[in-house]
C-alpha cells in the first residue's frame, strides 16, 4: 500500500470538505464484515510494529497524527486499537484538555509546540491546537477577529514543522448524530461506561450544526499539501480502526525506512 492508494480519504477545496454530503459509514473499499476488518487489523498490528521499530532507529523524520472528531468518534479507540504493540518507547499520546491558567498566560500554540515529536518518534494529539479555532469559535470564547487569524498561524505552524522534518496526517473521525445519540445512551445505560458520560457532551450536541460549520472552515483553511487532512468514516468502529491503520502502515511504507549502518564489518567481531 502506498499513501497516495487513499488520496479519495483526503480532504481539500473540492472533495470531502461538506460533512454532510460525506458518508459516515464504511466505503466501498473496506470490507463488507467485522470479522475480515479484525484478521487484516491483526496483519497491520506486525507491519506497523516493525515499521515503528525502524522509525525509531532510523531518526530521519518526525511523524504527528492528529485525530479530531465530535464527542464519541472514537479518539480513545483509535489509538488503543491502531497501535496495539508497538513500542512505547517511541509512541507518545499528547492530549489536550481546557487549558490551565498556566497555559493561559502564554500563547495558545506554546503548550503543543513543546508536545511535537521529537526525530524517530511519533506523536499522536488526542485534540489538538485546533480545539482554539473549533471549540474557541463555536463556544465564543474568542471574538472572530482573534480566532480568525489562527488559520494563517496554525498553516505557519504546520509548515515549520514539516520544514523540520516532521510529517504530519490529520484525521477527522466522522460519525453522523444518530450515531452519536447511540453511544451516548450507550454510556448511560452501561455501568461500567457511566465514567464517560459529561452533561457537556448534551451541550457541545446541541451545538452539532456549528461545530460542522466550524470544521468545514478549518478543512478550507488547513488541509495542506504538508498536512492533509483525511476524512475518516467512522460510524463502524472496526472499519474506523482498519482504514487509519492502512494510512499510518502506508505513511511509513512510503519512507523507505532502513536501519542505519554500521561501521565495522559483523564478520570479523569475535565475542570471547
């Protein structure tokens, strides 16, 4: 598999940029059963692991992934079950809440700034700095003059980024509300998920239709040729978790990874 195999997945001026004209169940391309998407899913788990391993001593490059997505796409899962197995060592999870009041006094980008990955790792943003122009908007936490110039600094951000060697893919998980509705119940009528319910998940749902606006702005904006934005159908949890592990394998793939090389010959190393 190659990255360009999911070019349909990306988001830009002309495809994929109106949420509700983009399916939220799986594509023609994913299988049909839960069952086949877990044996591949299995298959990627090794790839991913090994490609993992020689990024991380290859050193050449930085790799961020973003996930976005409206409350229950599936952030949390997505991780857990993308990167089963691979070595913590070189897997960091970055996760941005409220910011503190110590954040607060600072620029907005300099708590994110300092969780970009360092060369040979890879970084993943549970959220991320485009919680200041989609949460910061729809809440008004900002006026628009203000959130507004954040596009161009989020875009110069990205860019000095992959100008440092970092490659970046973004993920906007997509569920429709039906299925938001459901996972939601699900949360109350599960004892053991009661923890995950919050009465701001009602809020933040009744605001469904700004937050759509908001992301379609954001993908107008922000889906670069440095840091695309992918669109993930993510209404079927195992078809969610099959497609991101297909673009995170094939990113890799791409890089051409290869252990360094050693500057003495193995052969003539005699251990006593």
């Amino acid at each position: 598999m190659k990255l360009s195999d999911f070019d349909a997945y990306r988001i830009t001026k002309t495809q994929n940029n109106e949420i509700s004209k983009v399916s939220s169940n799986p594509w023609k391309d994913l299988p049909t059963s839960k069952s086949d998407a877990k044996k591949e899913l299995s298959a990627l788990h090794e790839r991913l692991a090994e490609l993992q391993q020689r990024f991380f001593v290859d050193r050449r490059k930085k790799l961020l992934f973003v996930l976005q997505g409206m409350d229950t796409s599936g952030k949390n899962g997505t991780i857990r079950h993308v990167f089963r197995g691979v070595n913590p060592q070189g897997v960091h999870v970055a996760s941005f809440e409220r910011p503190s009041t110590r954040e607060l006094a600072r620029d907005y980008l300099w708590r994110v700034h300092k969780r970009t990955p360092a060369r040979g790792e890879i970084m993943i943003f549970d959220r991320s700095h485009y919680e200041d122009v989609l949460a910061v908007r729809v809440n008004k936490l900002k006026p628009p003059a203000i959130w507004r110039k954040r596009y161009r600094h989020i875009n110069d951000f990205e860019q000095l980024l992959a100008d440092e060697d970092t490659v970046i893919l973004k993920f906007f998980l997509h569920i429709d509300r039906d299925t938001q509705k459901q996972r939601l119940q699900e949360r109350l009528d599960t004892p053991a998920k009661n923890w995950k319910f919050d009465q701001s998940d009602l809020v933040a749902r009744s605001k469904w239709s700004e937050y759509v606006a908001a992301y379609e702005e954001v993908f107008a904006k922000t889906s670069t040729s440095y840091a695309p934005w992918y669109i993930i159908p993510a209404n079927k949890k195992w078809a969610r978790n099959l497609l991101v592990a297909r673009i995170v394998v094939s990113c890799l793939e791409d890089m051409h990874l290869s252990y360094p090389q050693v500057d003495y010959n193995p052969s003539e190393i005699v251990i006593d």
